[in-house]
C-alpha cells in the first residue's frame, strides 16, 4: 500500500474514530468500498448514520489528502489507477 492510500487510511481511522485492520485496508481500491465498509460497521448502522453522510465526509478526505477535484471524482474511482495515488 502506498503513502498516499495509508494517509487516506489513516485520516479515515481518525475522522470516523474506527479502527481497520491491516487486511481490510489492503482491500479498499474505491471510495465505494470504503464507503461501504463504514455503511456496515454496528457503530454506524447502529447510530442510523446515512451512507450520504459517510461519503461526504470520505469525499472532504480524499479532497484534503489528495487534493481530488469534485469534476474527477466518482465512487467507483479506483485509487491508484484512477486517481493518481500511490
């Protein structure tokens, strides 16, 4: 996994107060996933968190971290091969 996706990662943990394993984090290539992954989490479906909710918040991430314009973007997105990351 490359420095910019372990940022990512990283900033996800910290915004969301979760904690994602190593072999989960390997496994996230789009925002739809880690979106998804989030959506699922008790914590969130518990709290009735909306998925619209979690993608905006992933979206201000990606923004931050990667500097993604809005007109690039889309969920299915792959990160490396799409965007750029490494």
């Amino acid at each position: 996994m490359g420095l910019d996706l372990v940022e990512i990662v990283m900033r996800v943990e910290e915004d969301f107060e979760v904690e994602i394993p190593d072999e989960i984090s390997e496994t996230l290539t789009t925002p739809r996933i880690v979106i998804d992954y989030l959506a699922n989490l008790p914590k969130f479906s518990e709290r009735n968190r909306p998925r619209e909710y979690i993608a905006d918040k992933v979206w201000l991430i990606l923004e931050e971290v990667v500097a993604i314009d809005r007109h690039d973007y889309n969920e299915d997105s792959r990160f490396i091969e799409d965007m750029g990351m490494s």
